[in-house]
C-alpha cells in the first residue's frame, strides 16, 4: 500500500513534541510522520531537529534502502498503468487529441503490455519475498498510524503540518539524492542549505555540485577489481549521466564547459592517485575471478534458450526419447554451470575480504574504501552472497532472473 503526501495548505512550524511525552511514543510519532512519502522514488528529508528525530530518520532510511528497487518498480508499474488509463479515457471522451499518437507510439516503445505487466509483478515479488523483514518494518508503521490516529496519540493536522515543513525544508528538492545519499548526508551532519526553488545555483554552487556528483557517479561504477585497464568508457558514461543531471543549471553558463572538463579531469586524477596508491600490497586478483563469472553468465544464458527450444520440441514431439535425453542433459549441465558461478561468487566475496583486510594491515584501508565502499558491482555481490549464505549455500531460484540480467 503506497502512502500518498498529505496536503500542504499550513503554514505553522514543526510541532514539537509534548514535554514528559512516554519516549516509545514520540519515537513512534516521528515514526509516523517520517514515513509519509516513503515509497517516493526520490525521498524528500528534511534536516532533523534533535537526536531522537535524527535516529528514527535514519533507522527508516536504512530499511529503505534495502526496498529502493521495490518503490522503484511499483512506481515504473503505477506510471504505466497511469499512462494506459489516460490514453483510454482520451479514446472514450477526447478521441481527436492530438496528443493521443505520440503517447500510443510512447507506450508501443515499452513493448507488449501484457508482458511488461507480468514481468513487473513477478520483479516485485521477488523484491517483496527478498526484503520481507524490511517491508514489515514499513507495515508496522502503518498500523501504527492507523491505532495512533484512534486513539488520539496522532492527529492529521499535525501530520499535515509535519509533511509541509518537510517539502519547505527538503534537502532532496532536486532529486540528485539517493537513499545511500541521505543516510551519509544525515550521519555527517553535513545537511546542505535549503535554498529557495525560485533561487537558481551560482556558478560556484553549481561546479561544487558537480565536482560532488562525478565523483560518486564514478566510484559507484568503477571496480577497482576489473581488468580493464583504461576506464574512458565509465569516465564517458558518468559525464553524460553528469550532464542530464543538470542539464538546466549548465544552458546557463554556455561558458562552464572548460571548468567542467577540468573537474572531471582532476577527479579521474585523484582516483588513480588512490588505485595507485594499493599496489605495493600483495592480494588476490579477483579480477579474473570475475571474468570467468561472466563466462559462465553467458554460459547459463545459452542453455536456458536451448532448454526453451527443446522443451517446445518435446511439446511439438512428445514420443521423441532423443529430445528428452538432450533435456536432461541439457538441465544437469545448466545446474552444474550455477553451482560454478556460485562458487566463484563465494571466492570473490571472501577473497576481497582477505584483501580489505590487508590493505588495512599495510595502513592503507583508508584508500580502499574510498575506492570500494559505493561499488555498485562489488555490494551487489555481497548482498547476493549474504543471501546465498542463508539459503544452505545456494542462491535462490527466483534471483537467478536478476542475475542474468
């Protein structure tokens, strides 16, 4: 169930909490009032006012982030359904708009509806089973709004109120935040200031933005581990990523394109001064590990074709043994091929703890953190790993899809 943002219509400050308030209810309260557009793709934050209302807010942030994909595919789901019910409604009332082609011929690009539909549903489940204890913990809090609201320990004016200092505060009025984005901005204190939608950035403000963006978009992406020696087609990407960021902010100084160049150049600079800074220590090259990975990515894709194909002759030839036998075969060496990819999983992670491990003894875990911790790749596998772990050391069926991706 998504909650929806409440009304803005108030203009009053934050409510404060009343004084000798019973602690797990003002916990409870901040819960509540924290939560009120939590399945936004963007979340909006506010900066918090004390330490209780710091501590709820990224106790919530932690179990969001742990359901981005989540929010992520239920709002792809709902904007689609959104589109489709406008397109029938102008074909009911309004069937000579001339908006109706190009937001047909927008749709048609998405590809068959009824599989884009299915694939959704099946995505959020799997979400959804993966990320149970979290979406409980999101549960629970609408329950608990709901027994507040009943007996009075919660008021919708006072959520109102609540939800309009958030948007007046909103330190993610952009949207360039992510949810690992606020929890690091939150636990620094390092809020940025709140400036006025009508105020645009400066020239300065601007290029201190993005000297910030291109390098997380950077270290997001980079895998210190790859054996790709010249990273220019990452740099391209994250420029361009860079530049539809803030693609507004830029046709305003024509003239920022030379300082640009120089930031990005300084960043991808000081990136390699750190990766060049570990290799004195002796570690595994996990590198290689991860080559033969997606040899065997490409490897499973194949014989699952292949397995669709044989099963649709069987379908076609159900008396054929030779076909059944090429099955059976077939399955047991797309197993077998799993059980190689998991192993090289299970190597991978723990190999690169060794390693963390001695970049640390050799005084360097300073600089192997800042070039690993936002690796996408790197926590996808841990993650994975972890739940891999947990399920008698093997990954779940239901992951294989995402994997393959």
């Amino acid at each position: 169930m998504f909650i929806n943002p409440i009304s803005m219509n108030h203009k009053s400050t934050t409510p404060a909490f009343q004084k000798g308030l019973n602690p797990e209810v003002a916990r409870n309260q901040y819960k509540i009032l924290l939560t009120q557009d939590i399945w936004a793709e963007k979340l909006k934050v506010k900066q918090p006012e004390n330490s209780l209302e710091k501590e709820v807010l990224l106790e919530i942030l932690q179990n969001r982030l742990r359901l981005d994909r989540f929010a992520r595919l239920n709002n792809l789901l709902a904007k689609l359904k959104t589109q489709v019910s406008y397109i029938n409604s102008l074909f009911e009332q309004d069937p000579s708009n001339p908006e109706l082609p190009s937001l047909i011929q927008e749709v048609k690009k998405q590809g068959n509806l009824d599989s884009i539909y299915k694939t959704l549903h099946k995505q959020i489940e799997r979400e959804a089973s993966k990320n149970k204890p979290f979406l409980d913990y999101f549960k629970n809090i609408e329950k608990l709004e709901d027994d507040y609201l009943e007996k009075h320990l919660m008021k919708y004016s006072k959520m109102e109120k609540f939800w309009y200092q958030i948007n007046k505060n909103n330190i993610n009025k952009d949207g360039n935040y992510m949810t690992q984005d606020l929890i690091d901005i939150v636990t620094q204190d390092k809020l940025p200031v709140v400036k006025s939608v009508s105020q645009p950035l400066s020239k300065k403000q601007l290029l201190e933005k993005i000297t910030t963006q291109y390098e997380n978009i950077l270290l997001e992406n980079l895998n210190i581990y790859s054996e790709v020696e010249n990273h220019t087609r990452e740099a391209y990407k994250a420029k361009q990523t860079l530049a539809e960021l803030n693609i507004k902010d830029l046709k305003r100084f024509p003239d920022i394109a030379k300082q640009v160049g120089k930031i990005c150049t300084f960043i991808e600079n000081k990136i390699t001064y750190q990766a060049d800074k570990l290799g004195d220590i002796d570690i595994y090259p996990i590198g290689t590990i991860m080559e033969d990975m997606k040899r065997i990515k490409f490897g499973i894709k194949e014989m699952k074709k292949d397995i669709v194909i044989l099963k649709n002759k069987i379908i076609a030839n159900p008396d054929n043994q030779a076909l059944k036998t090429e099955l059976a075969t077939k399955e047991k060496d797309l197993e077998e091929a799993k059980c190689d990819w998991e192993q090289g999983l299970k190597a991978y992670v723990e190999f690169e703890k060794i390693n963390h491990q001695r970049m640390t003894d050799g005084g360097y875990e300073k600089e192997y953190s800042y070039l690993t911790t936002k690796s996408k790749e790197l926590n996808k596998f841990k993650d994975l790993y972890n739940t891999m772990k947990n399920s008698n050391n093997k990954i779940p069926e239901n992951l294989w899809d995402e994997i393959l991706l």
